[in-house]
C-alpha cells in the first residue's frame, strides 16, 4: 500500500461514491472498500489478524497473549496452505526427511504469515539472548477443533503411544505451529534417546503408569553430563505445546527455574561445593543393580567469556547420585539445589494452544504429579514437544563430527535410529 494508504483509501471510497452515489449509502462504502481489498490482498492485512500483548515478564518466564480479530480467517488460510496431499499430513523425519523438511517449511510459511512481526522477530532471537527471561510462554494459539482422544502409552519410553503408524497425524494444525515456530528458532530435531512420533521430530507427552509422580527437575541431554564417546546433541531449545489441559487444575503443571534466579537463591557453601566437584547420575535396573548413565559432571559451571553460570540437573526417576569425588557433602547440595529448584520454581498449567518455548542451556525444569488416574486418561493432559537446534548439518568441507555439526543433510535426527553414533 502507499505510505500515506489512509489518504489513498479516502481519495478512492470519495471517488466511487461520487460515481455511485445513488445506489449505495455513503456511510456503506468504507465497509464495501475495505472488504474489496481484503480479497484483492489478503496477505497485507495477514499479520493484523493475530495480536500479541505482553503481558508479564519475570526472572523465568516471558508471557505473551496471542488474541484474533478474525479467527476464522486463520483458520481458513490454514485449510488453502494445507491440504489433504500436504506433507503435513503424511510425513516421517525416519524414511523420507526431505519430505518432513517440506512439512516443515509449509508450517514456518503459515507461522510467518500470522504472527505479528514483532513475535517473529522475538523468537527468531530468543536461542542467542544470555540474559532476561529463559522461557517465553504464547498463551492462545488456535489449534484444532476437534481434538482426538489423548493418546495413552504403556510407559514413558512407549514412543508410539495409540499413533496408528510412525507418520499419522493426530493434530495437524497444533503440529504446524510447532513446526513451524520450530523452524523460526532453529530446525526442528529428533531427541537422541527416543524415537518419537513423525520419525522422532514431535513427541506426545501424556501420562502413563511410569510417571505419575513429581518429575524431578533437570535438563534435557545435558552435554557435560553424556558419555564422550558419544555423539549426542543437547537442544538449545525445546518446546511443549498444549493439546490439551489436565483434567484436574491442581496437577501437572510444569515447572521451571532459571539457572541464575537458583544460584542466587542457594547456600553459598553449597554453591561452592558444586562449582568444584562431580555427580554421578545411577539408574536402578530390573534386577537391583545400579548402572551409571553418562559420566560425572559440576552441576555449576562458570562460563567467563560470556560471564553466564549453566546449572545442570541429571535426575531421573528411580536414580540415586553418588559423587566420586566431594563423596556424600556434595550429593546432598546436589539433593538440595534440586528440591529448591522444584519448590522455587514457577509453575505453569498448560492448556490448549499454549506454547512454552524453552533455553535448555539457561533453564532447569520439572514436572508436579498427576491426580487423575485410570479411567480419565483418555481426556487427560497432552502435551507434544520439539526439540531445537541451529547445529544441526555439516558444512560443506568439514572434515571431523563436532558439536558445531552434528549430523549431514537433510537427516533430521543426529543420532539415528535405535541406539547412539559413536564418535571418532
């Protein structure tokens, strides 16, 4: 449009209710101009639909309500961008990634067409910023209408969960903002442990029989804590998208905590202790024993070229923690820095069309417990979740696997397939 539009915009409903006059009311024109050029350029009018308001920042997280003039434009839009031969609806990052990668950029087209350019900007920045708020939660997103029965899985390593095949779409339109959004802050990647739904790219987060409890807080595929021979990736970001909110308000809300927010907060003796020794994370096996998971790592490291301090918390269900060498003064700071880390920490209820978008370098997080068990699983919380990263491929000419390259064009899973890649 003109950079003075509103004078153009006058000049012509003038003009045409000159010519016009007697056969529509003047006060009409506007209405019957502005809805001419909405179906002349839809597309200029695009990033008024969605408004973003932000509405409360803290030490952890960012709030921004996202609201709609016009919903069913949305929705509109979706269904000419995405139809029924879409990628988005039959795709697997596992057996065809360049076909996902479509899917992808489908979604990263429809999120840019929507969000209001000051939202891109933010998000699109959010994986490099050191400091402010480690979380943006974006509160009302339009997902689908009619949503499925939540999928339920044997246990927390069930991947599959009621998916008919490895590339069926249960939520299209949610997946699509979490593609997309994906995209904006990175690519989206399959998690290193497990193989998830669409190849690994999106993860249903539901409850099963495994997991019913406070999840204990952590970070997810923490790099100083992995085994050196492996070539794992860590995130820089994740994302949690609500499908679905739990049944009962009181339970499982996710739960988070900035790293530096935490340090201010602990013993100083205990924040000493853990700058200088390791802990060792131990899983229990079927028969009693216990096997070591990754290797020793300082849940506090200093970084002084960027003068930011990393927290890192290993736990995981059914683990125990010894320290080979701070011995048990330094696994109970461990104990204590994570049970003020869950009980400080900012609790978030997640409902439908809720996004909470994640630093997993600058955040630690968690989960409360499930109330509702048994018959209500069906209509119980569900989450789906993406991992992040602006590390994904190789350049060409780079000759050795590093954590600045993880995996070659176009594979969208570092690790592969059913088990680790070991590095060189």
């Amino acid at each position: 449009l003109p950079q003075h539009w509103h004078e153009w915009f006058s000049c012509g409903c003038n003009h045409i209710y000159r010519r016009y006059c007697t056969l529509i009311p003047r006060q009409m024109w506007s209405v019957v101009f502005t809805t001419a050029l909405l179906v002349a350029f839809p597309t200029c009018f695009a990033s008024e639909m969605l408004q973003s308001k932000t509405s409360s920042i803290n030490n952890n997280i960012e709030i921004i309500d996202i609201k709609s003039n016009s919903i069913g434009e949305v929705y509109k839009s979706w269904e000419d961008r995405f139809p029924k031969e879409s990628p988005l609806f039959d795709y697997s990052a596992k057996q065809d990634p360049e076909r996902a990668l479509l899917a992808v950029h489908e979604s990263l087209a429809f999120v840019m067409q929507w969000l209001p350019t000051a939202i891109i900007s933010r998000l699109a920045s959010f994986p490099f910023q050191k400091s402010g708020p480690s979380a943006i939660l974006l509160r009302g997103l339009p997902i689908d209408v009619d949503i499925p029965p939540t999928p339920i899985k044997a246990s927390v390593f069930d991947d599959a969960g009621d998916r008919e095949t490895d590339s069926s779409t249960l939520v299209p339109i949610a997946e699509s903002w979490l593609l997309g959004i994906s995209r904006l802050m990175g690519f989206p990647t399959g998690a290193p442990l497990a193989t998830g739904d669409r190849g690994g790219l999106i993860r249903d987060i539901t409850q099963n029989a495994d997991d019913v409890n406070d999840l204990p807080m952590h970070r997810d595929y923490p790099a100083v804590a992995r085994d050196p021979k492996f070539a794992m990736v860590e995130p820089e970001i994740f994302i949690l998208f609500g499908v679905r909110g739990d049944v009962d308000d009181s339970g499982a809300k996710t739960v988070v905590m900035d790293s530096k927010t935490l340090l201010d907060m602990m013993n100083p003796t205990d924040r000493a202790l853990l700058r200088t020794t390791t802990v060792q994370t131990e899983i229990e096996l079927p028969n009693g024993e216990y096997f070591a998971i990754g290797r020793p790592f300082l849940p506090i490291i200093d970084n002084e070229e960027d003068g930011t301090s990393t927290v890192t918390l290993n736990n995981l269900p059914k683990a125990r923690y010894v320290s080979p060498d701070g011995g048990g003064q330094t696994v109970e700071a461990y104990k204590r820095m994570s049970q003020l880390a869950f009980d400080k920490g900012e609790r978030v209820n997640l409902k439908a069309g809720d996004m909470l978008i994640i630093q997993n370098s600058r955040l630690v997080h968690g989960r409360t417990k499930f109330y509702n068990t048994g018959s209500c699983l069906a209509s119980g919380r569900w989450l789906i979740k993406a991992y992040v990263t602006n590390r994904l491929w190789k350049i060409p000419g780079e000759t050795s696997l590093s954590d600045m390259a993880h995996t070659d064009y176009p594979n969208l899973n570092p690790m592969g397939w059913g088990g680790f890649r070991q590095q060189d």
